[in-house]
C-alpha cells in the first residue's frame, strides 16, 4: 500500500480522537513512542517521516499529525515483520538508492548550511544587476497567426484604424489574446532572439511587418520603453544566495569527480529502452 495512503488512513483515524497536548521539555529524538514486538519506535523516526510529507499535509495540527504517523510506522513495522524471505531484487536496489540518495543529501544540506559570504552575494548582485546600465524594458503587445498572408491582413486592417487590441481578441492564437495580446514589459533574453531584436527595433505606437518564429507570424506592436530598474539587494537575495549554493555544489562535485576513478560502460553496450522494462528487476 503507498505511503500516502497509509498515512491518509492512519490521520483519518487520528480525526476521531486526538490526543491532548501535553509539555515537554527538550524532546530527545531517542524517545521510544511506541514498541512493535521489540522493535523502537522514536520521536525522531516521527520526526523524520513528518519533514517528508508534502505541503498539503501543513494543514492538520501537530496534534493530529503526531498520531497519524506515530499510527503509520506501527503498521509500517507490523508489515515489515510479517515478511517472510528476503527482499526482492527490487526492494534491495530501492534501498541502496534510498541510502545513497539520502547521504548525499546530508552533503548537499552541509554545504548550504555553511552560508553565504556575504562578499560573495554582493558581487553576484553587482554583477547580475549593475548600478548604472543603459539597458532598456520593452512593453509590447503582438498577434500571433499562423500564415504570413493573415499577418499582413491584420497589418493593414490596423492601417485602416482597427484597434489592435480588438484583433488580437479576435484573431490571436496565443495566449495573450485575452488580454488584448499584451505581453507585458520583457527584456534581452526573455523572448526567443527573433522577436525580441523586431520588438527593440520599433518607436513606441509603430507595429512591426510581419514577423516569423517557432510559434507561428507575429505582427508586434511596441507600447513604450524604460530603462531596467535594479531591484534591491533583499528582494533578489533568494535567487543569489540559490545561484552561489548551485555553483558551490558544482564546484564540489568537480572536486570529487577529479579525485575519483570513475569508469562507463560503453553506451552502446546497453538499450537505453531497458530502463522501462521492470521485468528484468524481476527474481
């Protein structure tokens, strides 16, 4: 039976009684909760099945969680004795893939709790977003059709007075078209090279000639321009300090791929198809 399963059965025994909470002083991990036929159940077993639960699960109280899982691993436990034999050929593979997935995740989260220097972090910032740029946003609104012929009939019904706005609600196949085709403001590399180099050549309130991409025609109209804000250092902090743990990681994993002997067997020696056949797992 899944995981999840079990521990939506055991939580929804938990709703009918829930027990009253009671004060602890510095919990040990070590605590035995429970005794499965002298096998301990702890605190810190509950603990670790609790920070794997996905985010739907932060909706039911401590409480009711704690009972839940402490009800999940006895029944866990009472299915892993009644098994008789050994393991098959699969569950052994799962568990040294379980093992090693979660030692190196101990690594991972040792790096990333080593921190960021806070030079290291500043320097990414002023590399990333520069004090003083000349470079430029772009607010821009298009139709995308899927022939030349329709782009160049729009192009001139727009030269007749048409709103643009109404024929790209009308006649736009990409998901702007609700919103009158607007695309909002975007810079250098937010859109594929090819619209963007059409978009940047435009004075705001002209419309392009037809344009062609991997989507299909584009007639694009340019709104206006401004010159890129550098957001603040806090509001971007996040998304440095994840790009200096990444590249921290990588550099180790380098570091331990150098020093390590590390031998493929040839490609060819091998189906990659055979990685969907789980027969061959079978004993």
């Amino acid at each position: 039976m899944p995981l999840r399963s079990l521990i939506a059965g055991a939580l929804a025994a938990a709703l009918m009684v829930v027990p009253a909470a009671q004060a602890q002083d510095a919990p040990d991990p070590a605590t035995v909760l429970a005794t499965v036929n002298d096998t301990e159940i702890t605190l810190g077993h509950v603990i670790a099945l609790r920070a794997e639960l996905p985010p739907q699960y932060d909706q039911f109280p401590a409480e009711m969680l704690f009972q839940g899982i402490l009800d999940q691993l006895i029944q866990q436990t009472l299915l892993m004795q009644s098994f008789e034999g050994d393991p098959s050929r699969q569950a052994e593979i799962l568990l040294e893939n379980e093992r090693r997935a979660v030692i190196a995740g101990e690594v991972i989260a040792e790096l990333v709790g080593q921190g960021i220097d806070e030079a290291a972090l500043q320097a990414a910032y002023d590399e990333q977003y520069p004090a003083n740029t000349d470079e430029l946003e772009y607010h821009a609104a298009h139709i995308l059709v899927e022939t030349e012929e329709e782009a160049q009939a729009l192009i001139a019904e727009l030269a007749d007075g048409a709103d643009f706005a109404e024929l790209a609600r009308e006649n736009s196949t990409g998901p702007s078209a609700t919103v009158g085709g607007d695309l909002g403001w975007f810079g250098e590399g937010d859109m594929v090279s090819e619209f963007f180099d059409a978009a940047s050549a435009l004075e705001p309130g002209e419309v392009s000639a037809p344009l062609e991409t991997q989507f299909g025609w584009h007639v694009v109209k340019l709104e206006e321009t401004r010159k890129r804000e550098r957001p603040d250092l806090e509001t971007v902090r996040a998304e440095l300090e994840e790009q200096l743990h990444t590249l921290a990681l990588t550099a180790r994993l380098e570091e331990l791929t150098e020093a390590a002997t590390i031998e493929r067997a040839d490609p060819a020696s091998i189906d990659p198809e055979a990685i969907n056949d789980r027969s061959i797992l079978e004993d």
